[in-house]
C-alpha cells in the first residue's frame, strides 16, 4: 500500500450515505468502497438504492445496505441507524447529504408546505440523523460526519432562498456537533457549489455566463466531490474538524 493510499484508507469501515443512489451520493458511495469501506445506501427511492448497493458489491466487493428512508421524516431516522447497526454493528462515517431545491415562481408563492418539506430534509432531518448515529459514534470512540452543504448558503440566491437558509442552517450544526461530540467525532460541512447532477438539471446551468463569477468558469462533475468527501472521511482530516470546506468552483 502506497502513501496516499495508506493515508486514505477506509477498510473495513462503514460508511452510510443518504441521497447515496445518485448525484454526489453515489460518487461518494462508490469512492468509500473502493477505499475498502462497507456502505450503507439510503434514499426515498429503495429499487435505486438496490440497484446502486448491487453494483458496488459486484464492482468492489465491499458489502452494500440498501435502505429505503424519507430523511425529512423524523420517525423514519432512527430505524435506518438501527438497521445500519445492526448489519455492520458500527458506523465510522455519517454524509449527511440527501436534499432538494425545488423550483418556485416567485418568494411570494412558495407555500407552506414547499417551506417545510425543503426545511425538513436539508436541516430538520440531518439535526436528528447526526444526533442519533453522533452519539453512537462518540460511545464508541470516533467517527467522522459530513454534512453536504451548498455554496447558496453563503451567497443565497432569491431562486432558492428556503434551501439557502436551510443549508446555512446545517453549518451551523456542524460547529455545534462538533464541539458537542468532540473529542471522539469530527463533524465537517462539505460545501458544494454547482455539480451537473440529476437535480441541477432544472436550474438551467447551461448557460457558460452562469458560471463566470466562478474561478474555474463552469460546473462540476460529480465525480470532482470525491477527493475532498475522502479527505473528510478518513484519517487524512483527523485534526479537522468544525470546519467548512469548500468544493465550488472558487467562488468569489
């Protein structure tokens, strides 16, 4: 085993990923496993996250959990931790990344119910996720979680104003969990920026201008979340925690 490889290694860890069956999930899902972690793969959709499981076990070799969970529900929460320990008996590492961003004509018609839903699954159900699985993991004496934040939460745009505050909202857990369940847990905000993802289809990324206040002047792939979300995860970040790192393109 190489330097790089020994600094990032994940064998025999496991790592459980909401939104883990598509988009940046599943890039990082399939990054854990080919660093040798076992992974849990959670989303609304359970045949995508079947599909998603299968293809890491039959590519990596590393066992895979799919488990069907609505992570804006907080009754749903705690049955997936409880099936994730009791398949593995431990997870080393929580990504907190399931979300949404839906569309809305204007500030004044976005409804209650669009309000909350887009609250409850960026920051009500992460809050109750990491409490549940952060106690567990300080118990046991370590762990790392990351939660998948977004760039619009320090530069909010009036299109996304709900999933803005939400995300900001989700750094701010970051910096109280970890201090919460320090020493033994790292709690991290991965801040993305814009990723040509299933999601970001419908925000019209097309246009090159849409980037130019960027540094690198375009969007990500997603497969370029992989290299900070392994850092976080793996022993590479054990004096890092707290913190936010910035995966965006540069922004200004």
């Amino acid at each position: 085993m190489g330097y790089a490889d020994e600094l990032f290694d994940l064998t025999d860890r496991v790592v459980l990923i909401t939104g883990g069956s598509r988009g940046l999930g599943r890039e990082m899902a399939f990054a854990a496993a080919r660093c040798g972690a076992d992974v849990v793969i959670a989303s609304r959709n359970l045949e995508s996250c079947e599909a998603t499981a299968a293809q890491i076990t039959a590519e990596t070799g590393r066992a895979a959990l799919a488990h069907r969970v609505h992570v804006g529900r907080w009754d749903e929460l705690e049955p997936l931790a409880d099936a994730a320990y009791d398949r593995f008996g431990k997870v080393d590492v929580l990504v907190n990344n399931a979300g949404m961003s839906p569309l809305y004509d204007s500030l004044g018609s976005v409804s209650e119910k669009l309000f909350d839903s887009v609250v409850n699954l960026n920051f009500k159900g992460p809050f109750r996720l990491t409490a549940l699985i952060g106690e567990r993991m300080a118990a046991a004496g370590g762990g790392s979680i990351i939660n998948v934040s977004s760039s619009g939460s320090l530069r909010p745009d009036a299109s996304m104003l709900p999933y803005a505050a939400a995300k900001a909202a989700l750094n701010v857990l970051t910096e109280g969990f970890a201090k919460a369940f320090g020493p033994a847990v790292r709690v991290n905000t991965l801040m993305a920026g814009p990723f040509l993802t299933d999601i970001s289809k419908a925000w019209s990324l097309g246009d090159p201008a849409a980037f130019a206040h960027l540094a690198l002047r375009r969007a990500g792939d997603p497969a370029e979340i992989v290299g900070a979300a392994l850092f976080l995860m793996s022993d590479a970040a054990s004096f890092t925690t707290g913190s936010i790192l910035r995966a965006d393109g540069g922004l200004p």
